[in-house]
C-alpha cells in the first residue's frame, strides 16, 4: 500500500536547516498557517508525483521549528496487506460485476498500461482495485514514495525525536474507511484513479510542477473534477475528512506550541478545503 512502501530516507541534516517563526509568503510549494496566540499550526500538501528526492528549505524550517508532525496514515506495521485483502477482495462479487461495459474497458486498458492484468484485479473491490492501480501508475512511471514529502519529512521529524501522529491511528481504521465507502464511492475512487493514468505521466509532473511553484490551479482544476464527475467518493475522500480538521487544529493551538500538518494536497485547495472549514470555526489559515 501507499503508506505502507513509504520508505525512510536519511535525516542528516535537519540540525543545520535554520529555525524561524516568520515566513514571507514566497515561491515554492504552498505553506499555510492557523495561529491562536503564539500558537502555530503549520499546514502543507503532499504531491505524490517525485522522480527525484524533494527537498525545500523553507517546508524543512518549519518543520524543525515545530514540536510534532501530523500525518494522514501511520507508518506501517503489521500485517497492512491482510487487512487490506480481508475487506477488499470480494470472490463473490467480481470487480467487473461492479462497471458498466464502457467502465470496465477503461480499466482494463488501465490495467495493462501499468503493466497489472485486469484479471488480477478481478477479486477486488473497486477501492482496493484504486490503490493497487494507483501504486502501479506511480512505480510505472518511476514515481517513488521516499522521493516525496511525506518520506523526507517523515525521516526528518523521526531524525530530530520529534513525535509523528497520525489522522487515522492503524491501518485496521484505513481499511475500514475505505471498506465502507458507498458502492458509488468505491466506483468513483476506481474511475478517478483511472482518469490519471489515462492522463498520463505528463500530467501528472504538470502537476508537480506546478505544485513545487505554489500553483495550486491544478489540485483545485481535479478537485472540482472530483465534485463533478465523483460527488459520492468526493463527500467521504475530501468533505468528511476534512470536516474533521478543524478539532484537531484547535486542540493543537490550545495546547500551545508549533505543529506542522502534513496531508494530500487536495485536502487544501476547493470549495470544502481544510482553511474553508477552519474559516467556518473562526479560525483564519494564512498562506505564508
């Protein structure tokens, strides 16, 4: 799995990186801030796409000024895969039985452009059959999980003793997220997943391009897609979730402290974005 494979890269270095507690808002990946008091919460957005290993100064300075790094997944552990196939292969509902003739050509032709037979995503349920399509899309065109922000912060925060928390605490909790996706919600994660690799691997480092300038056009461009063409699995992956930030965030800043907020970039751009949800609950998060 995604979180699972994410591998540790090396934390030299993170003493040397310079602690401040003023940003300018400047070039570079977008970095948000929601302050009560002197009290600091830190909010970025991954991007998955990396062929080479990210660094930024700036995101690693803040990072190192804060107390604890925040995370959609834990690390891994355990049986990840066992989890993920008892909730996610259905023998006796095969993946086809879930699509319509023109949706399982297209996974199909998915299938075989990240070299997985669509035979052997067959056993799976829709949202499971995403993961392994997205995984492939990733390793096919030699995008690598430890190249990306959420290893190299990851290993840094590990490196400094910093404490690494979670939004979903196991992995058993992943799968039952996922695991009770609505049917349209599960379909919508597959054909989403789908539509990038249709895409193709010029697409996605447009957008991590565009993402490393502190354009955020592009996340906000598939958000709306998302909302559109996939308003069931759009509510449970973006509105729930997010929804249930703003708790969170306040609980940090009452407790004083800086804490850095890694998760998707998309969480962060769009109509029901994490600072939209913050703004509704008088907390203000300022792009820095």
């Amino acid at each position: 799995m995604g979180w699972n494979r994410r591998q540790v890269v090396a934390a030299a270095g993170l003493a040397a990186v310079a602690r401040s507690t003023v940003f300018a808002e400047q070039a570079g990946p977008a970095l948000w801030v929601a302050r009560s008091g002197p009290a600091k919460v830190y909010l970025f957005g991954d991007n998955p796409y990396q062929r080479t290993p990210w660094r930024s100064p700036r995101i690693e300075a803040a990072l190192a000024e804060s107390t604890v790094l925040w995370r959609e997944t834990p690390e891994g552990g355990g049986d990840a895969m066992g989890l993920f196939l008892a909730k996610g292969a259905d023998p006796a509902r095969p993946l086809s039985a879930w699509l319509t003739a023109k949706d399982r050509a297209r996974v199909a032709a998915a299938a075989a452009a990240v070299r997985l037979g669509d035979a052997a995503l067959e056993r799976f349920r829709p949202w499971l059959a995403a993961i392994f399509l997205e995984d492939g899309f990733e390793a096919a065109c030699g995008f690598k999980a430890q190249n990306g922000p959420t290893a190299v912060l990851t290993a840094l925060a590990r490196g400094a003793g910093k404490p690494i928390r979670s939004e979903f605490p196991d992995e058993a909790q992943i799968v039952d997220d996922f695991a009770g996706f609505s049917p349209a919600a599960e379909v919508g994660a597959l054909m989403r997943a789908v539509g990038d690799i249709e895409a193709g691997p010029a697409a996605a480092e447009r957008n991590a391009e565009a993402w490393a300038a502190g354009d955020q056009s592009l996340d906000l461009a598939a958000v709306l897609r998302m909302r559109r063409d996939f308003p069931d699995y759009y509510q449970r992956i973006l509105v729930d979730r997010n929804r249930r930030w703003p708790a969170r965030i306040r609980t940090m800043l009452d407790g004083g402290g800086t804490s850095f907020v890694l998760i998707g970039g998309d969480h962060l751009v769009g109509p029901d974005s994490v600072q939209r949800r913050l703004a509704a609950v008088g907390l203000e998060a300022r792009r820095v």
